[in-house]
C-alpha cells in the first residue's frame, strides 16, 4: 500500500544500519478525523547528552506517501518517565520540529530527522525521572500513554461517546456569559482546538453588541451564539464567567446579587448538562465555586474553580525562566485563596542527609520563593490571560490529560480544614473533573494560612442567602 515502496524500504535500511536496535511493526494508526491505516513503524531510542548521557525512547510512525511526507513522532515514556511539556514536544508526547515542518524529499531524511531530533533534545531534555510516588501513579496511565504513542487518537475513544441532538459533535463547551472575560475564553478555547464545538451563551438583554456582535460578523469555525440554555446541552465542561452589574452597595451585596445571578442559571445548565463538568470563573472564584456546587447537587470532583492557575503558571514560569530555579519549579505551586493572600507551597522535597542541610535546603527555596513572588506582584488578571487559563483548565479535562493544576476544589478534611469551603490546591484533572488532590508538605505555617483563609471565606458564606 505504500506509494513509493521501494524508496521506502531503502530509506528505513539506512535508519536499520545506522540504528540496529529499533523495531519495525505494521499497526493501525488512527488520525484526528477518525481515518484509519495501517502503517509502518518503529520504536527505539536515541542518545541525548543533558550533563548525562541518555537514552531517549521514541516511536515513529511512516505515512504511505514516505518520503515525500514526514514520519508522525511521539516520545515513548516508560513508567518511570514524565514528558517535559516544551517548545518541541507536548503534553501527549507528540514530537514537532522545524525538520518536520520542512520536509522536502530528497533532502531531508529519517536519519536527518532523528540527528535534529536528538540537538533539540539536548537543548531541552524532553523527560525527566519520575519520583516513586509518581511513578507508581504513572502505572495506572499506562494504557492511557500506550494508546497514544501507538497513534490512538483522542477521536477514537470519543467516537464511542455521543447520540442525542450534539451526535457527532464529541468535545463540546458552553461559555456562560458574553462579557470581556467570556469572549476572552471562546477566544482562547477555540484557539487551542481542544473542542469540537463551543457555544456562547449570551444571557444580556437585548440584541448582540459589542463582541459579542462581532464574533457573530466574523464568524468562527465552531462557535455558536444563543441565548437559549437548550444551546448548551451535552456540553463535556460549562464555564462560567458571569458577574452581578447591579447596584450593590457593599461586597457582601456584590457577592449576594451574584448568587441571586446563578440561582437561574445553574438549574437550567444542569439540567441539559447532568454530566458536565462545571469551570467557575466568577468572582470571587471560591465562594461562586461553593455556589455552584450547592445548586448544581454535582459530585464536588465536577466542580471546580479557575483559581490560582493563572498564578501557579507565572510562579514556575518565573522560577524556571526568571530565576533559572527549574528544578524547584516541577514541585511548586500557588494555592489558597485567588488574591492577595495567595501561598507558595510545594508538593516535594529533595531528601537531605541530615537536619541541617534540611533547614539550608528549606530556607534556600524559600528566599527563591519570596524572590518570585516579588516578580508574581502587580501582574494583574486580564480577561485575556484568565481566558488562556481557562483553555489549559479545558484542554487538560477534555484530553483527561491527567495534568496536575492548582484550582478550587473543596477542601474540607484537607489541611485540617472542616468547613465546606473551596481553596485552591494541586489536583489531578480529567474527564470527570478532579481525579485526585496532590499532597503537600506538611508544613505549619502554610497550614496555618490556609485555616485561616478557610475560615474567612466560611464566614462570609454563612452571610449568604441560598
């Protein structure tokens, strides 16, 4: 079946002599339309010097036009691996180099292909080893990776999900309110390509204006605009962007008339949606989270807060790029409340000989810590910065990417926090919302904040009228 089989077999006999340990297979490989193939291909690993030297498992897939198409490449990650999300490489271990982009036969080659292949990875190590813990989480994903490097698509398992009004429609997202922020999100959104569909829903009185109007003039692939909650029906996840522009005097007024907002709209959302995921974006993020929780009756996995993953992108953007801290990075985290009384922890520590190098190693990061917070102060949230948020928040629940993220969950029974409150904290997002929560260090003064924060929003949630 392949096109130009002779070159093919001459080309691949190269790669053979040059790199006698891969394997060759034929297997179906399903693309993101749903086609299937039956292609060659081949796994094996390449040596990439990061200070050490390295072994690097990779699979590539050759296309029945080869060579006159590049191969598909994925990283292999054994179970004791992580993928480095970078430049070159993302989250489902897909490999995308300038060489690839280019490809012009007759010059450019599998062989040349893996030699740049391997320079990128020496300037940006695409893996790293996982901790114990990780690892032993990491098994339990193994047929999740498995399926993706042997070309599964998300297509496939989607296919399978479906019927009713929205079948063949298999990634669906709702965006609850047409202001500044909820453009800002189908924007976003749609930009990131995660959903097969986003619908727009337009709450305001009266007819479309503003971007709203626009977006309806330039029309996007994909989205769609209504006022009509049945729009959103079989939606995967509703954002909700939504706030009260009422007369309030006071916040406790602001936050009531937000509520009084939500009591029409989380019924009908549920309703056509029993199954959704819920993203509140709202303000303030923890307590319309709570909200929304309580009026929706959801399992509290499905409810879930923006909340500090905005800040905890910057904070290890800034650890790793800013102040060049990138191992400190893999472990931190903002978490507590969206504001001014945002916290630094972390999810591990580097294990040290004895008491004193601990106390050392532990003040060090948290100058570096402080140093970074500095950097994080004043840097505001714009709808169009929450908007990218909330696309990596979707992308990661739509792929069930099993990505960790600082966001709003409810905490009681963590921290030693009893009320019904939601914080942010490190948690495992998927399909269903919140898989799992990260464990933090065990350290006394976070513990103490976050109490603290727990207890305030606790009061302020008491003063409402639900």
């Amino acid at each position: 079946q392949y096109k130009f089989r002779d070159l093919t077999i001459e080309e691949l006999k190269n790669v053979n002599k040059t790199y006698p340990s891969f394997t060759f297979s034929m297997n179906t490989y399903t693309f993101k339309d749903g086609s299937q193939k039956d292609l060659l291909n081949f796994s094996g690993t390449v040596p990439v010097k990061y200070g050490n030297s390295y072994n690097i498992p990779i699979h590539l897939w050759i296309l029945d036009s080869h060579p006159f198409a590049p191969p598909i490449c994925f990283l292999k990650p054994t179970v004791n691996m992580g993928i480095s999300v970078g430049k070159h490489v993302d989250a489902h271990g897909r490999i995308y180099l300038p060489y690839l982009q280019n490809w012009s036969h007759p010059k450019s080659t599998v062989i040349g292909l893996i030699k740049e292949m391997i320079a990128k990875f020496e300037e940006e190590l695409p893996l790293y080893s996982l901790s114990s813990s990780d690892a032993a989480r990491r098994s339990e994903l193994l047929s999740y990776i498995a399926k993706i490097t042997e070309g599964e698509t998300d297509m496939k398992s989607q296919s399978k999900i479906g019927g009713g009004k929205n079948e063949g429609c298999f990634n669906k997202i709702t965006v609850v309110g047409a202001g500044d922020l909820g453009i800002a999100c189908v924007l976003a959104v749609a930009a990131k390509g995660a959903a097969d569909k986003v619908v727009l829903l337009d709450l305001s009185e009266g007819a479309a204006k503003g971007g709203t109007m626009d977006l309806e003039i330039f029309a996007l692939p994909n989205v769609e605009i209504s006022k009509d909650f049945s729009a959103s029906a079989d939606s995967k996840v509703v954002v909700l962007t939504v706030n009260s522009l009422g007369n309030a005097q006071t916040y406790l007024d602001v936050i009531q008339s937000n509520v009084d907002l939500f009591r029409g709209i989380i019924p009908a959302i549920s309703h056509y949606s029993q199954n959704t995921v819920l993203l509140v974006a709202s303000h303030p993020v923890e307590v319309m989270t709570y909200v929304s929780w309580k009026l929706s009756a959801f399992p509290k996995s499905r409810v879930i807060g923006v909340g500090a993953n905005l800040d905890t992108e910057r904070f290890q953007y800034i650890l790793t790029n800013i102040l060049k801290a990138q191992v400190l990075a893999k472990d931190a985290w903002i978490i507590g409340e969206q504001g001014e009384d945002k916290v630094p922890s972390w999810t591990s520590c580097n294990l040290v000989a004895n008491q004193t190098e601990a106390m050392a190693a532990h003040n060090s990061r948290e100058e570096v810590a402080n140093r970074a917070m500095e950097v994080l102060k004043g840097k505001g949230q714009r709808s169009w910065s929450v908007g990218l948020s909330v696309a990596d928040l979707t992308d990661s629940i739509l792929k069930d990417k099993r990505k960790v993220h600082s966001v709003s969950t409810l905490a009681k029974g963590c921290c030693n926090i009893n009320s019904e409150v939601f914080i942010s904290l490190p948690c495992i997002l998927g399909t269903n919302g919140v898989i799992e929560m990260v464990k933090l260090e065990e350290d006394p003064l976070v513990q103490e904040k976050l109490q603290s924060t727990a207890g305030s929003i606790h009061d302020l949630q008491q003063q409402l009228k639900l």
